[in-house]
C-alpha cells in the first residue's frame, strides 16, 4: 500500500508504530499492573440504587490466582480448553476472565440475555468445557447443558464482593421484590466455593506455570460476532491480538490518561469486545479504576454512579450518549471531573457528539474497529486533529486502505471496502476455514464496511456493504440519510432500511422514535430534501415505540428489514 | 433530633388513644423514614430543583395552598353542617393539621407503580418537608383563626415549628450519611420507604382493634372528611396540572403527591403538641383515619393512571 498521509498527523510525541512489549500475554499485563497499582481500587461495581462494591488492583490477582487454579485443579481442565462466561458487568466479571486467562484456557464470553437456542449454538461450536454464568439467569441450563460438552456449572451472584450486609439486602430484593432469582436444577458450584477451593491449591508459581507455553500467539478468546449477518462465529483472537490492541489505543490517547488516576465509567457490557478491550484490559492496564454497571437501561441506573464518583473517562456508543444527553439530570448537571470521552460500536452522530461536546464541556471522539480487531482499528487522536463524523487514523502499527472490487486501492476520497492489517487482527475463524479465507487475505482483514479516505488520512465509514440501498442503480448510504434525520428536533432515534419496491428496486424507508409532539413525516421529508439528493430522501416514514438493538445499543437494522418483509407479505397474504 | 425526642416524649402517660409503645415505635418509624429519605438525596438534587422550578413551584402551591383549603372546605361544609363547630372542633384541627403537614414519602411509592416522574416526586417530597418547618404552622395559624379555632385550642406554633423542624433533622442526617457511605445511605434509602409502607400495617394491626369503639361512634362525616382530604386533592391537583399542559407523567405525579400527605408526621406532630390535652384521640381521629383510607384511594388512583397510554408518552420530553 503505498498511501499513508494519516502518518503526518499522530499527535507529537505519538510514535505510529506500536512500540515493542515484553508483554507475552493478557495475565503478564494483569500480574504487570495487579503490582504496580496493588492497593488501588480496580473496580467498584455501581447498582441502580447507589449500592456498591469495590476491589483493589490486588484483590483482583488474588482471586484470579485462586480461579483459575479451581479450574485447573479442581475442575481438571487442560490448557487450551474453552470456558463459556456469561453474565452482566459484575465484580466476577475481571476475577472469571482474568482467571481463565491465567489458566491458559480460552475465555468465550456470551451474551447473558441469549435464547437457549443461541446459547446451544455457541457452547457447542465453541465446545466449552465450563461454564460460568449469573444465577439469574440460570434457568434455561437444563435444556441447554444436555446438548453441550459442559460438565461444569458456576453461578455467580450479581452482589459478590459486596459488603455482606448490603449482599444481603439486595439478595433480599432479588428473592422477594424483583423474583429474579429462579431456582437452578442443574448441578453447580457457587462462585465463593470455586474460589475457596482454588484458593487451598493456589501458589503464585504454579498459576504462572498453568502458562507454560502460552506466548503472543496462543488463542486467549473465541468472541462470537456475526449474529447480525445469520450464524455466529467465534473470531479467534489471541494474547497478542489483544495485547497489543490494549497497547495501541493506550499510545493514542495516552496524554489524556494519567496511570493510576483515571476513573472510567464501564455502561457497556464487559462481555462485548469493545468494553472487554478498553476498558477491561486497556484501563486496568493505566490502574483506573473502572466503574462497572450492570445495567445501563434505564439511563436513570447511570445516576448514581455518576454522583457517587467521579468519573474521568467513559466509553460508549451513540445510543448511550444520546441517552444520557436526554436525561434531565445529566444535562443539567454534567460530571465535573470529566476528560474525555470514546465513542465507538456504530457511528456517532455528529447532532449527538457536539451536544455531547457543549454539555460536558470535553471532547469525544470516535474510534472504528471489529470483534475481528479484537477491536480498535482507528481512533480520532484527542491530543491532535479529530474530525467529527470521521473514525480518525489508523492506530500505531496499523495499515488502512479503501479496495475494489478486484481488491485495488481506490483514489482517495472514492468509497471503497475498508480493509486492515496489523497485530490486532484474528487469527481468523474457529472451525470456519472458509469464512476465514474469505475475511482474511494476506493479512489484511475486508471488513465489509464501504469506507473513503480523505486527503489527510482520515477515514469515514459511508456504510455496511450489505446494508446499502440501491434505488433505481443509485447507492444509498442508511447512515447519511440518518445523520440527517437525526437533527431534526423531535426525533429520538431512527433507523433506516431498503424495501422492495417494484418501481425503483428499492426504496429508502425510514423508522423514527420521536418524542411528543413528535415532528410531522412531511417536516422529515422537507428536512431531506433540502440536505440530500431526491433518491436518497425517504419515500416512507414510520414512527414506532423503539427500534430493535443490539447488546450494546446498536441498531440492528437486519431486524427492521426483516420485520418490514415480513408484515409487507402479510399484507400481500391479506 | 434529640431535640424532637424530647418533646415527643413528654406527658406520653396520658395518651389514651397511643400509647406509650406506639409512640416509641412511631418515633423509631418516622426517623427511619426521614432518615431514608435524605439517604437518596445528594446536594446537587437541590441545585437541580432551583434551576427548573416549576415542578417545585406547583407542587409547593398544591401542598400548602390547595390541600389545607380543601381541609377547610370539608370541615365548612360538611363537618360543621351536621354538628355545631363547637363538639367537633378538635376533629376539625386534626383534619386541619392533616392537610397542613407536607407529602409522605408513600407518594413516592405510588408514582412508582403508576409510571410517574419518581425524581419529581422525590424532589417534591423534600421540598415540602422542607418548607413544613414554616409553612405548617403558618397554614394552620391561617386556617385555625378563619374557623375561630384558636381560642378554643391553644396551639403553640412555635412549638410546632420546633417538632416539624426536629423530624427534618433526620433528612440532613441521611444525606451526610449518604455522602460518607454510598452503601449505608442505599440500604438506609430502602428500609426507609419499606418503613413508610409498613406503617399502614403497623395502624391497622395496634391502632385499630384497640380504636374500635370510637371507629364504630364516629359519625360519617368525619369519614367524609378523611377519605375526602386525600381524594379532592389528588384530582384538584391533577386538574389543575393538565389545565396548565404539564406532561401527564408529571400530572400524575403532582396529583399523588399533592393528595398523599405524611400521614406518620401528622400524628406524630400531635402526639407531640397536644399529649397534654385530655382530648387528643379526638385530634388523631382524622389522621389515623386518613392514614387508613389513603391506602385505598391511591391504589385505585394508581390502577387508573396505570390505564394511560404510557409507551406513547415515555416519550414526551421532560419539562419539568
């Protein structure tokens, strides 16, 4: 590839290559920081109602320690063996992955709110040994385990670590207030008692030895991704692909982090690759002390945490942003002790950065990457040039280029597939050799994203290749007309699709959450007409009560179309 | 607090209508109500509520202007019409006191199950708690001399100042709690609302069966007094709240709030000031029975807000 000019503008002093580590592993830069911030707070776990827990740096490679010589010793797993993880942002949380890190076995973290079908699916394409998965919901075991390998089950309560009398109590509100705490039929261990019992065989020697002949390249997680195109698969990514990911995004904003005083709001779920990466690994790398909350819907469960701590540094995508900007009490009175904040995920609508921009009073800027890149690809530099709408330049040691069809770079500012190469990116997909050698070639990971760069080496995402909308032969980015029907005030959230339409192909429609008095569909029209071409402007605006989302807030829009399709062919069928 | 104490605790051995364990009991659930409810807020909740007041301002209008009137009303046109002001006095200064004492923190509870505005409920709470120290007495002065009471119950409004001031003590105390254990202040927090909604229970397990007699020679209209109070004022203020376009959410909220009064204060306010007067179950009568019927109303007002449209109007921003 022979365009670089992003190489010009990494912020002075910022080398655009990754400098060299001695970090061989995802538990050498736990063991490096548990030492180096021992006594610092690590994590401290924020419930809707201002209830807390805390662990310190470490707490956190103690008890890891004793994990994962419970599953080694006790359980009699081998190294390279895979344990299934599912549960919200939780104190466990670090202490599990961590844990099975440390055993040299591969974390495959899972969505807690997984059907037992999808569940069925990932445990037994990722053949996991083990399990550990919140008690609430632990339910749907009996009719998943018998279809999978699993043969043992730890539960961890939403309140471990917790001070005992306030466990207590929210045991109390989950039992009789809430009911969610369903009775568990299957055979399982409590997360305390896996840990006492990893504790009696534990010696900080022998943990280190569960590694012998672990390095870069060994698979540290199969991280499932893909559910928004059909089946899922597990991207494979090892110590060194997320070593180094934490090690890049850290050298691009490392002026913005002090070590070892940085506090970060953690909203989006660990078990998701963005929040696993930079906050998991890349803040506990600088000894921050990551405010994890385990359920950021309402935005109101923000609240406490943002009043009871004060937060430096958040990660988040659009959907929470924009959340947050609506809550009365956020805008109002926005955290004082706020530096920066990351967005990532999906695109960050430029309306929503800037509001973000003129409440706070700090910068956001927006990164770009894949569960496929473990997953930071690009990121605006805060201490440089960031563009808004942009997903910045390439993280150090890291190539971007925009190709054709025939795979050959396009001109700049020409829209082409987004493709990478750099020590982030998987080693490709488990099981799949296919899926692998059509994702990954020569190194360079095709993304599937149609993106351009401009003459500063800043790229734009224009869209998702399959998202795109062909209406009469012309192509219609989703995510520009979006960004348009986003400003106009009283809109919420939209989320726009092609229809089947039989005159031009396809027609653009566009599904809009607005508030009240919710703007009329005439005022979005006339709005886009003035900002984009007569084909792009949509031929059908529907107002709903919500858009489906995923995990971590993303509107999946796969599932607009496939509503669309299926309630135009009932009324076909009518 | 201790202050509060004190006074709460002279002459308790005339009490025939509560004695001395339930006032010791009533001391204990006030203080930990209070208590919880300063444990959920932080300063910032009040630096937030000055900068939009108008929520503040309404409900503060609603509490001290429309709830004491409608007492008035009540006793004008119903109480007084069926025997002379003279034999029902101190059961009209009961209701007086009932309408007078700021919103209870079951309101908040009730907004909760009927989809309202819980941080405006919350801040309107407090806010009139607040405002007691002054307003109560005051409101009552007004009232109390309109109806040519006074001269027939000496109140010590000073007094009553110093007892409302004492119970909103504990408030102040939770907050510091809350800033020095996040912890402590949440399960303080949730203790406190479960104690506001046990003492329902806790009236009609002690109170009533030893009350039954003088439930059974109470005459109608002092029910039609008490269950009229928190009924006339939940839809007064619910009217006027969509009369002046606020978001129904916030209607519904000013509305249970503005109708749910603080029951427990109520009584313990006149435990307080009038143990001495041999006449004090006749003071309590509304109160107690207030406290009972307020249940009743507001579930029923609650399963009918629950009716509204409520996905549609999530989405109405919050002016409030």
């Amino acid at each position: 590839m022979t365009q670089r000019p992003w190489l010009d503008h990494y912020p002075a002093g910022i080398d655009p290559v990754l400098a060299e580590t001695t970090l061989a592993h995802v538990p050498a830069l736990v063991r490096r920081a548990s030492a180096e911030y021992a006594k610092t707070l690590a994590f401290t776990q924020v419930m809707a109602n201002g209830m807390n827990g805390s662990l310190k740096y470490r707490d956190v490679d103690a008890h890891s320690d004793s994990f994962a010589a419970y599953l080694r010793e006790v359980v009699g797993l081998k190294q390279g063996d895979r344990v299934a993880v599912q549960m919200p942002n939780a104190l466990a949380y670090p202490i599990v992955a961590f844990g099975v890190m440390k055993a040299g076995l591969v974390l495959v973290n899972t969505n807690p709110l997984y059907t037992p079908s999808e569940m069925i699916h990932q445990f037994k394409d990722s053949g996991a040994k083990a399990l550990v998965v919140i008690d609430m919901f632990a339910d749907r075991l009996p009719e998943v385990l018998r279809e999978t390998d699993i043969g043992t089950v730890v539960t961890v309560r939403i309140s471990e670590f917790f001070p005992p009398i306030v466990a207590g109590v929210i045991r109390l509100v989950q039992k009789w207030w809430s009911k969610t705490l369903p009775r568990i039929t299957v055979e399982h261990t409590s997360f305390r008692s896996a840990l006492s019992a990893g504790e009696k065989h534990r010696t900080v020697a022998q943990v280190d030895a569960y590694l012998d002949g672990v390095g870069p390249d060994s698979l540290a997680a199969l991280q499932y991704t893909g559910g928004t195109t059909g089946v899922s698969k597990g991207a494979m990514l090892s110590h060194g692909n997320l070593v180094a990911n934490t090690l890049q995004l850290l050298q691009m904003n490392g002026e913005y982090i002090t070590p070892g005083k940085e506090t970060a709001l953690t909203a989006l779920p660990l078990y998701h690759i963005f929040a696993f990466t930079v906050n998991l690994l890349g803040f506990y790398h600088v000894g921050a002390r990551n405010i994890l909350i385990p359920s950021p819907r309402p935005p109101s469960n923000l609240k406490r945490a943002f009043e009871n701590y004060k937060i430096t540094w958040t990660t988040g995508v659009n959907t929470l942003f924009n959340a947050l900007l609506n809550e009365r009490w956020f805008a109002e009175s926005p955290p004082k002790h706020l530096k920066a904040s990351a967005a990532g995920g999906m695109a960050l609508h430029e309306s929503v950065a800037n509001k973000w921009r003129e409440v706070t009073g700090t910068p956001i800027v927006e990164g770009y990457g894949l569960t496929e890149s473990s997953p930071v690809l690009s990121f605006n530099p805060l201490g440089g040039m960031f563009k808004d709408g942009s997903i910045g330049i390439p993280v150090p040691s890291t190539e971007i280029a925009c190709v054709d069809e025939k795979g050959k770079e396009v001109a700049v500012g020409e829209p082409g597939e987004l493709i990478a190469k750099g020590p982030q990116i998987m080693q490709g997909y488990w099981q799949q050799p296919d899926e692998t050698k059509n994702t990954v070639k020569d190194g360079w990971l095709y993304t599937g994203d149609i993106a351009q760069m401009d003459s500063d080496g800043y790229f734009t995402i224009v869209d998702r290749k399959k998202d795109m909308i062909l209406v009469s032969g012309f192509n219609v980015y989703p995510n520009d007309v979006e960004e348009q029907i986003a400003a106009v005030p009283g809109v919420l959230e939209v989320g726009v699709i092609g229809i089947a339409d039989e005159k031009s192909g396809e027609a653009v429609r566009a599904y809009v959450v607005a508030s009240v008095p919710a703007p009329s569909a005439e005022s979005i029209t006339a709005h886009c007409r003035q900002y984009l071409s007569g084909y792009k402007v949509p031929q059908s605006i529907v107002f709903v009560d919500e858009l489906p989302k995923s995990p971590i807030g993303k509107i999946l829009r796969r599932e607009l179309r496939d509503s669309a399709a299926a309630s135009s062919s009932s009324t076909k069928g009518a | 607090m201790g202050e509060s104490l004190i006074i709460l605790a002279e002459g308790a051995n005339q009490a025939t209508v509560v004695n001395e364990l339930e006032q010791t009991l009533l001391r204990v659930f006030i203080l930990i109500i209070m208590f919880g409810l300063g444990a959920g807020l932080t300063p910032k909740d009040f630096s937030l509520a000055v900068r939009r007041p108008w929520g503040l301002i309404i409900g503060w209008v609603t509490q001290f202007g429309i709830m004491p009137f409608v007492a008035y009303i009540l006793i004008v046109t119903v109480l007084f019409q069926f025997s002379p002001p003279q034999e029902v006095g101190l059961i009209a200064l009961g209701a007086l006191i009932m309408g007078s004492v700021p919103a209870g923190t079951t309101s908040n509870l009730f907004t909760y199950f009927s989809k309202g505005n819980l941080a405006l409920s919350l801040t309107m709470t407090v806010n009139s708690t607040l405002w007691a120290f002054v307003m109560t007495p005051l409101v009552l002065f007004f009232y109390a001399n309109l109806l040519d009471l006074g001269e027939s119950v000496a109140i010590e409004f000073s007094e009553l100042a110093i007892v409302i001031l004492g119970l909103i003590v504990p408030v102040g105390l939770g907050m510091l709690v809350r800033r020095f254990s996040a912890n402590a202040g949440a399960v303080l927090e949730l203790v406190g609302g479960v104690f506001g909604v046990l003492f329902i229970p806790f009236l009609i397990a002690i109170w009533v069966p030893r009350n039954w007699q003088l439930l059974l020679s109470t005459e109608w209209p002092t029910y039609a007094v008490a269950i009229g109070l928190g009924l006339v004022g939940i839809f007064a203020a619910y009217g006027i709240a969509r009369l002046i376009r606020l978001h129904p959410m916030n209607a519904r909220t000013i509305a249970l709030e503005t109708g749910i009064q603080n029951g427990p204060l109520a009584i313990a306010v006149i435990v307080a000031v009038f143990i001495d007067n041999p006449r004090v179950d006749e003071i309590l009568l509304i109160p107690a029975l207030y406290s009972l019927f307020i249940v009743i109303i507001s579930t029923l007002v609650t399963l009918w807000f629950r009716r509204a449209n409520v996905a549609e109007e999530q989405k109405i921003p919050n002016l409030l």
